[in-house]
C-alpha cells in the first residue's frame, strides 16, 4: 500500500465535481517529503484508492504544507465515480479550498 498526496485539482465547470489533480507518492524517508507532482485524471486518483493506497489532501497554511483529510470514491448517479472529502468538511480544508491549476 503506497500513500499519495494532492496538492491541487481542476474541476468541471459544469458540476463543480474533480476531473484533474496533481498528486504525488508521499516518501517517508530522507529529506523529501513528497516524490514530482503530476497531473492525473480523476480516475487515477480513484484507481489508486481502489487498489488500496490512501490518497490525502495537502494544504498550503501560512507558506508551510499541511495534511488535510483523505479522499475517498464516490459514485454518482450516472455511473461516474469521483472523489470527495472522507468524512466531515473542515472549514479551509475542502476540495473547494485547495488551489486550481
């Protein structure tokens, strides 16, 4: 099991759902905290919650990186899955505060 992050994300205009993120593997030894970001489409990020890997938030608070909640998989009604916020929002660290590229 591997631990992601995502920093940033793109929504669909028309939903307000994600359908872009830039996530990254977080590493937990040596002096980098986190591997080279990268663009993914929303069903990177559910495949790799699928497969078992948490994926979580990551803030920006007074200039410094924050962990914020996990991601989770939601389907909609139409059949497309997605990702949400796991469990309650926490005023400034929603998918709708994390920056856009």
């Amino acid at each position: 099991m591997s631990v992601f992050a995502v920093t940033e994300i793109k929504l669909d205009e028309t939903n307000g759902r994600v359908v872009q993120a830039k996530m990254g593997a977080v590493i937990t030894k040596g002096a980098e905290w986190m591997a080279a970001l990268k663009v993914v489409e929303v069903i990177d990020v559910v495949n790799a919650i699928m497969a078992g890997d948490d994926v979580f938030t990551i803030f920006q608070m007074g200039g410094h990186p924050v962990p914020g909640p996990k991601l989770k998989v939601i389907a909609y009604p139409e059949g497309v899955e997605g990702v949400v916020i796991d469990g309650p929002e926490t005023p400034g660290m929603t998918l709708q505060d994390l920056p856009r590229f």
